[in-house]
C-alpha cells in the first residue's frame, strides 16, 4: 500500500492550487518562468528595502533562481532548434536531461543554431556576454546552493561582493534576448516548415540571392555564368544548390518578381476575379459604406430585413444562374484561398498549401450540388471579402492587379492596405532584418 503524502497535494482554497505535471504538462520554458519571476520578486523585495530583506541573506535564493531559470531557458532553446532540426531533417542530439554545465550548454546551442541559420548570430552575441558571466562563477549550479564545494572550497573567495542593482539590470536584459530567442526559434519552425530553404540556404538567404540575380531575360547572356559562380563563392555552394535555390526563387510568389517572372494566381484568371467582384458588389451594393450586416437592427427595422433578405435571395439566384455555367473546382478553392490567404499574410506559401486544402474541399462539395453551391454563396456572403482578397493580392505581388481592380470598381477606403504592402520588409522579412 503506497503512502499518502500530506504535504504536496490539493486543498481547499481551490484557487491556491497549482496544476502539474500531466495536469500542467510544463514545458522547459515555463518552468524556467517561475524560476525567473522568484529572482525578480526577490530582488525587487530587497531593493525596496533591505533592512527587511537583507541582502546578504537574499543574494543566494536569487542568484540560485537566476542561474536555473537562464539554464532551463537554454535548454528550451535546444529543445526548440531539436525541432527546427526535425523539420530540417538534421538531427541534433543533446543529454537535456543529464547536463546541467551551463557554459556546456551554452557553448552546444550558439555553436549549433548558428551552423544551421545565420539569424542567429547578432542575437547571440547579445545573450553570450551573461551566460558567460553566470558560467564563470557558477558552471554546474552550486555556487549559490551550498557555502563550499565538493573539495571543501568556499565559494565566491574570489568575488566578495555583488550589487543587487547590477544583476537586475543584468538579468533583465538578458531575460528580454531570451524571449526574443524563444520567438526566433518559433518564427523558424514556421518557416522552415514551409520547405523554402536547401541544404546550405535558408529562406532569407534565397532572398539575398534573387535580388543579386539578373532578370530571367538577361540569364542566356555571357555574363550569366560570371554571376552564377560569384553567387556559388559568395554562399559557398555548389552548382546544383544554386540551381535548386533558382528553382524555388521561380515559383515562390515573394521571390519570383525579383527576377522578372510571374507566378500564376491558383485556380483563377484575371478575368475570373473581375467576374466574381462584379457578382459581389451585386450583392453588396453598400459595401464601401456599410451593410446591414454588422449593424444593430432594431425592430422598426424588421420590414426593411425582411426585404432585404428577399432582394439578397433572388440577386444569388441570378448570380448563380451565370456563375454555375463555369465555376470549376478549381476556381472556387482560388477564390477561397484568396480570401482565406488574408488573415495571415505570414509566408506566400501558405497561400498554395490553403489553396490545395480547399481544393479537396470543393472536390468533395462538387459530388453534392447543394454543397457546393453554398461553398461559393458563404464566400460570397463576406462582407469583406474584396478588401481581403487585395490585401492578398498585394502580398502576392500582384500589385497591378489590385491597382486595375480598385480603378475599375472605385473601391475606395483600401489604400491603407496599399501603402502597407508597398513596406515590403512588413510583408516579406517581418523578422529577417533584425538578425
């Protein structure tokens, strides 16, 4: 019969108690936090008043909590690039569980996550500075645990004293490249994830070299192949890598404009996307003021709902009277994903993977009439589909298009989403500039 233990359970108030475990399932990151938000608490206690909390009793808990917070920190940063690897298909093996040497640590990730991604440089040479620091005076997390070592040493002989101030001021900067860390590493998960990168190059660095690149019409020149080798030197990369950068710059949406070519628009044509505004500006007469959705509608209103449902249900009669003559499957996951493209604007090819999605979605519908009628009349029914499939547009580089679509239906009140796609770097490197 195993023992009960009396000590570490639940009790009443419910609200002081704390889930863990397979009830919390913490990851490094967040145990890293309570350690980090400890330290914080702390030294604010003494600082605040140190006759109270003095700070020679309090400099051991609070360099303690420092010290495994910044170590718990690092070895979520190892466990997120162990992710980044899997996705990468590069396998990255680390004891998380048996090392506790925090230059060790450090040393594993700097050197790693700046052999996988150049991003990770500038970022690093930010945090190394304190780890190293922290490395130096307490390597395995026994400094400010016990008062000698394991050979009977005092610790801290050396040190003598250490200003609360400081190390606030220390941490807390570091504490604040440690977060900036943690989205890197999620940002690149993400983007790795959408396979633009080869062996040697990630995604922003096929950028740098489709802006170095010539336009496609200028490639069967003489001093193309002067340019293909100086890129080859530049990156350190062999003939077939460029080539395979080459081929991923020509069909991504964001890269291919840089060298003159035109990724075509998934599922639909100019004139399909002219045909299809047209047919919902039919329905949404109002739409550059306001519709009668969103808007509160009272009960002397009740008539005007009524009619205007009426007015709605024979306007989609009539659209699809024409529009049934030649949507395809094709067409309705283009205008989709067009649509549906817009509520990220992360990566472009996350447009194509929408886009593949809805297509096995409208296959499915077309085996049922009805579905897929109501497909089509849902996007339709969107209030804000025009404005959302500029905005896509735009990304998408297809800023004349947008421009003729805006002209031609004097779509007014979008152009903030015009000057915001002419910021490419908001677009295209959200995070690239920054590393």
């Amino acid at each position: 019969m195993s023992r009960v233990n009396n000590t570490f359970l639940g009790a009443e108030p419910s609200w002081a108690n704390a889930c863990v475990g397979e009830n919390g399932n913490p990851t490094y990151v967040q145990y890293a936090m309570g350690f980090s938000q400890a330290a914080n608490l702390l030294i604010d206690q003494v600082l605040n008043d140190d006759i109270k909390y003095a700070v020679d009793d309090f400099i051991y808990p609070v360099c303690f909590n420092m010290r495994h917070s910044v170590e718990l920190r690092l070895k979520g940063a190892i466990s997120e690039l162990q992710k980044l690897g899997e996705v990468a298909r590069i396998r990255l093996e680390f004891d998380l569980i048996g090392s506790h040497d925090i230059g060790r640590i450090w040393e594993f990730f700097q050197t790693q996550s700046e052999k996988f991604d150049s991003r990770y440089e500038a970022l690093n040479q930010k945090i190394a500075p304190t780890i190293l620091d922290i490395a130096a005076i307490d390597a395995t997390g026994q400094t400010f645990r016990y008062p000698v070592s394991t050979e009977s040493q005092k610790h801290l002989a050396d040190v003598g004293v250490i200003s609360f101030f400081v190390l606030k001021e220390r941490f807390n900067t570091l504490e604040s490249h440690l977060d900036t860390l943690h989205k890197l590493n999620e940002f690149l998960v993400m983007e790795y994830k959408n396979r633009s990168f080869t062996k040697h190059l990630s995604r922003v660095q096929l950028f740098k070299i489709a802006k170095e690149l010539p336009a496609i019409d200028e490639w069967s020149a003489e001093h193309f192949s002067v340019v293909r080798q100086s890129l080859k030197d530049k990156f350190g990369i062999s003939s077939r890598e460029l080539s395979d950068a080459i081929n991923i710059i020509k069909g991504n949406y964001e890269l291919a404009p840089l060298i003159g070519v035109t990724v075509n628009l998934h599922g639909i044509s100019k004139d399909n996307l002219f045909s299809f505004i047209t047919h919902w500006l039919s329905l949404h007469v109002d739409a550059k003021d306001k519709t009668i959705a969103g808007t509160t509608i009272s009960s002397s209103d009740a008539l005007g709902v009524f009619e205007h449902m009426v007015r709605s249900s024979e306007i989609k009669s009539n659209i699809w009277e024409d529009v049934s003559k030649w949507l395809t499957v094709e067409k309705l996951a283009g205008f989709q994903a067009l649509f549906y493209f817009a509520r990220d604007l992360d990566f472009s090819e996350q447009y194509t993977n929408t886009y593949e999605y809805l297509l096995l979605e409208a296959i499915a519908a077309q085996r049922q009439p009805t579905s897929f009628r109501q497909n089509f009349m849902h996007l339709l029914d969107k209030t804000n589909c025009f404005s959302h499939m500029l905005q896509s547009l735009y990304f998408l580089k297809y800023d004349e298009l947008a421009k003729q679509l805006i002209k031609h239906f004097d779509w007014n009140g979008v152009f903030e989403w015009q000057e915001r796609a002419e910021t490419r770097e908001m677009f295209v490197l959200p995070l690239y500039s920054q590393y």
